[in-house]
C-alpha cells in the first residue's frame, strides 16, 4: 500500500460567479423569472409546471472553460489516472479522486497540486477494494468512499486519516455518485429486490445519516416504461442492449432529499418534491439521427451482439429517426438541474478504420457534450457546452458555475479538470 503523506484541507476557495439578468416581479406565489424567457405555467393536480417556450435567462450558450487541469502523459505517479471512478470537491476547494487502477483515493489542492494519497488497496482500515462510483464530502469535511468490494463505505476525516467505516448492504457496483444532501445524509444505490429478472430490476437509494446509520429505502417513481431493447441468446442467456437514440428513463437525486425524474419520450422532468412537486417542461426542435450516424451504431451493435449470438440479426424496433431531447440528469450540488441534452452529430475523421476488416466499426461520428441547466424553481438559465475531450464518466460534479470532470486528450492522456461556466460564448439556437 503506498505510504500517506501529510494532508491538511487548504483555505477556502472562492468559486467565480458571473452576473445574473435582474429578476422581474410575477405573480403572488409564483417562482421569479428572468429576462429572456418567454415561460408559460399550469397546474395538474398537486403538480406545477414550469414551461419556456422560448428564450433563456442567460441569452446565449455559455461554455465550460477549464481552470485547472491535473494529470500528464509522463511524470511522477501521483499525476497519472488509470480508471478514475469518482470525483469529489471539498467545501475548501480540494479535490478528491479516486482511481480504480491501484486503487486509490488521492487529494489535490485547489491549484490542482498532489497533496496526498489518502487510500490504497487492501481489506484494512482506511484501504480500498473495489470502490465504484461512490464518493461524497460531507459539510465537516469527513470524506465518504463507497467500496462494494469490502462491502463497507470508508470514512476518512477532514485530515485524510481513515476513522470508521459503515457496513454496505449488498454489494452492488454502479456508476452512479453517491449524493450527499443538505443535511448531509447520502444515498447509496441497491437492488431492491436482487431475486428478480434482470429486466424486472429496481434500483432503489438508501439513505444513510451522517452517523452512518441506515435510514429508509427510497424507490424511483414507477411510470411503467420500457426502453426499446435488442436481444441475443447463447446457451440458456439473454443479453440485452438499447436501441441506439431511443428514449431512455433517467432518474437522479437532489440535494433536497427527493428524486429527479424523466422519461425522454418529451422533454419534461419532473422533481419529486414532498407535497410540491415540480415538472419542467422546454419547448425543442428535434434533432435529426444522420444516415452516417445510423449506420455506425447499426454495424457497432450487430458487431457486439455476434459476440455473444454468432450470425445474431437485428431482432427489435428500428434506430428512431430523431433523437431523444435528452440522455441523462444530473443535479448540482447547489440544487440546478443539469439536463444532458441530444445534440447534432459531427463528422471526423477516422484514420484507424479498415473497410476490409468485416470486424471493423467505423468511429467516424461524435455528439458534443451539451446540458440544459434549470434552477429549481423550474427557471430556464440557458445551455452549457462542454468543450472537446469532455468526460461524462465518472460523473461530474456541479456546483453553481464549477464543474469538475474528466478530460481525454487526442493522446489518451486523462486528465481531472475544474471548469468553471462562462457565458456569453455563442449564440443560441
């Protein structure tokens, strides 16, 4: 196990925050609205429904623009990332990373300069096993590593040094962060019921209190949607995969303790607010799946089905002839929410394609990486574009105007970047 050094948190760090349009006064009861958007608002049953047919409070796109990047193609360990699976930021500015390949928990300073390993792998105190997409800092520093593979959450303190740890119920491995509310309680993912069919599976969020006890089990709403899906068989298995540009269901949580929720059937997402519930809704122009962009995912999935069913022929509906107006949710630490929005495919080059390989799958198609961000009062802010090399996975952390995520450059070198948004880049479509 690599030998921790000293770790101390560092100052406050002082997040850059651009103007907002002033507010303009509405109805008695009614969340504020900014200049830029034309919005229309309506009532069914308990919900509310906050609709922009138009416009944004910010104008035009703004643009994620990095401020600090860590990582390199060669130097010392500690700025190398393998498999980086989580990221967290510290109220004081510091950066948490943990990378599969080790694995490890690593701290940077705000400057994004090493400070300390805080973790390697091991079954002890304070080591790592198979730590997944899990990791949260509480309000009093203490750092959180969700580690299904030692079937516990490791606690490491604000000065890095591991102090107790929290038994995991089950060992599900996901992808998904481990959110810390604002009363700092966390909720960790698990199979409600493990027995059932894969196809029948419900992901639901324990929530765990900041002493470590376990709480309710939260499940998603269920709204009986089925994503369009492709099978292949072998030997009494099923594998499944989606359709490519189908409408998928998303859920997230909030800071508020509730759930995030849509179907990308329309553009609508709806926040599960106790007794309050809120849908947001945005009018969109649908975005058009290319012929070139068809027939890549046509020959990528063929390709990866024969893997497991030889000679495996398209046997569900067909690639949809326009994308989903949204891939995925994502919530601020501050309490916005981040909408992963479908954009227009960009052609490249793709200098590694062999047409005479038969096994060969072009990649000759990319869709930049693009959010709508509302407030949680349903206000549309505008749209944030993420610049080339931008990582969705591990999930990023938002927190007003900063944005930490990970970066891959044309070399393959990963990197852990903070950006922070800045407006006014363009002009909206």
């Amino acid at each position: 196990m690599r030998t921790r050094s000293a770790f101390r948190p560092t100052s406050t760090l002082t997040a850059i925050l651009a103007t907002v349009p002033p507010l303009v006064a509405c109805g008695e009861g009614s969340p504020p609205e900014r200049v830029g958007a034309t919005v229309e608002r309506d009532t069914i049953g308990d919900t509310v429904v906050v609709r922009t047919v138009s416009g944004s409070a910010w104008g035009e796109p703004a643009r994620l623009v990095a401020e600090v990047a860590i990582g390199e193609l060669d130097g010392p360990f500690e700025y190398l990332f393998g498999q980086p699976v989580s990221l967290g930021a510290g109220a004081d500015g510091t950066i948490y990373v943990v990378d599969r390949q080790g694995p490890e928990l690593r701290a940077y300073a705000p400057d994004g300069t090493y400070r300390a390993t805080l973790a390697g792998a091991g079954e002890g105190p304070g080591e790592l096993k198979g730590p997944d997409g899990g990791l949260a800092v509480l309000s009093d520093g203490r750092i959180l590593v969700r580690d299904p593979g030692n079937a516990r959450i490791q606690v490491f303190g604000p000065d890095g040094e591991p102090v107790e740890t929290w038994p995991l119920r089950g060992g599900f491995n996901t992808s998904s962060p481990m959110l810390r509310d604002v009363r700092d309680n966390v909720y960790v993912h698990i199979l409600v019921d493990p027995q059932a069919d894969i196809r029948n599976w419900v992901i639901g969020r324990v929530r765990i209190g900041p002493d470590g006890v376990a709480g309710d089990t939260l499940v998603p709403p269920d709204v009986d949607y089925e994503a369009p899906a492709l099978e292949a068989r072998r030997e009494g298995s099923v594998s499944r995969t989606g359709v490519p540009f189908s409408a998928g269901e998303d859920v997230a949580m909030h800071p508020g303790g509730y759930f995030v929720h849509g179907v990308a059937t329309e553009y609508a997402v709806t926040l599960h607010r106790p007794g309050a519930p809120l849908r947001i809704e945005r009018i969109y122009e649908p975005i058009p799946v290319t012929t070139g962009e068809r027939r890549e995912e046509e020959l990528r999935v063929t390709r990866n089905m024969r893997q497991n069913q030889e000679g495996w022929r398209w046997n569900g509906p067909a690639i949809p002839d326009h994308k989903p107006p949204f891939r995925d949710l994502y919530t601020g630490r501050d309490g916005r929410i981040w909408v992963h929005v479908s954009m227009p495919g960009v052609q490249r080059d793709d200098p590694d394609y062999d047409p005479t390989d038969p096994d060969a799958v072009p990649d000759e198609w990319t869709e930049p990486v693009a959010w709508d961000v509302f407030e949680e009062d349903g206000t549309y802010l505008g749209r944030v574009d993420a610049p080339e090399g931008f990582r969705t996975y591990p999930t990023p952390v938002f927190d007003g105007d900063l944005v930490w995520a990970t970066a891959e450059d044309e070399l393959g070198v990963i990197r852990v970047v903070r950006y922070r948004v800045e407006r006014g880049m363009g002009t909206e479509d």
